[in-house]
C-alpha cells in the first residue's frame, strides 16, 4: 500500500505538469476558472490511475 507522502508527491507532480498546459490555455484566452478545474480534474486522475496501476 502506498504511504501518504507518496500520494502527495503523486498529485504536487500531476499538478505542476498539468499547471504548464493550463498557464499556456489561460494565455491564450481561457477562463482561469475553468482552467484551475481542468488542471484539478486531471491531478486527481493522474494520482486514481497512478494508484491502479
């Protein structure tokens, strides 16, 4: 079973690589809000995969 820093390092990671995409979606012209969710949704199931897998 995984610890709990292990799934926290999972899901800083998944955020910072999800971050870059979304900073350059809200560049051009995307609502930060929707952009925060995407960048939210996507975290979470990066980590629920990773757990799986």
């Amino acid at each position: 079973m995984e610890s709990r820093p292990a799934i926290t390092t999972q899901l800083a990671v998944a955020c910072l690589g999800a971050g870059v995409i979304t900073t350059f979606a809200v560049a051009q012209g995307q609502n930060p809000f929707t952009a925060l969710g995407i960048t939210l949704f996507s975290a979470l199931a990066a980590v629920v995969v990773g757990q799986v897998l």
